[in-house]
C-alpha cells in the first residue's frame, strides 16, 4: 500500500514539473517572437530550445531558472541566435544582438514592455561549460 502511495506522488511530481516546463517553454516562444517583431527581425523555426536549467533561492523560495535559446535574422540570409532567461514564469532578460533588450526584475513574461532600460550590472551569467 506504501509503494503505491509513493508511486502516484512520484508521478504525480513528475507531471507537475513536465507541465510547468512546458508552460516555460511557450513563455519563452512568446517573448522570442515578441522580442524579434519589436527589433523588426525574423524569427526562425518558430521555437526555442533548452540550453541550461538551474535551481536559484529567491526571496519568493526556490524557483527554476531556465535559458532558452532561438534563431532569429536580421537581413533574412545570417542566422543568430539570441536567449531568453526566465526565474519561474518571471521574465529576467531577452538577449538579441549582442545586447539585453530587455532585464528587469518583477516584469511578467506575458507583459513585454514596448520601451525598457537595459542594466548590465545586475545580470548574473551562468558559467560556461569546462
């Protein structure tokens, strides 16, 4: 009878966290395709995929910190490729160009901003691979 408890909460933790990543995942296609149509670039293959994942302690207790990256054009020859950072369903920064578009703490990801002050100093990149 344990076993069978223990079972269905596994899988029932096991759903929980495969929806919450795809929800993220469709966060994160929204923002691209947003962040893309504001600069007045392409977005290519019309998804994102999961680059890195890590747990971070927040004020608000432990969230998911996702990166998300995509494809995009600016002239419709070069493909480049930009991020997205999500803390939860939080937004914490787009990267396209060589630039944030956008970085601002307690801004929902279906808010984007039209107009948002970049501020470098408070992005914290994760380490690159060894």
């Amino acid at each position: 009878m344990a076993s069978t408890l223990a079972a269905i909460i596994i899988l029932g933790l096991i759903v929980i966290f495969w929806l919450e990543a795809a929800r993220a995942r469709e966060l994160a296609v929204g923002i691209s395709r947003a962040a893309c149509e504001k600069e007045r670039y392409q977005f290519l293959d019309g998804g994102v995929y999961l680059q890195r994942f890590a747990l971070r302690w927040t004020s608000a207790g432990l969230r998911f910190r996702r990166m998300y990256r995509f494809d995009y054009s600016v002239d419709g020859t070069l493909r480049q490729s930009g991020y997205v950072l999500l803390l939860g369903s939080q937004l914490e920064a787009v990267h396209i160009q060589g630039r944030h578009t956008i970085e601002q703490e307690n801004i929902q990801a279906e808010e984007y901003p039209e107009k948002a002050e970049p501020k470098a100093a408070e992005v914290i990149p994760f380490p690159k691979k060894r």
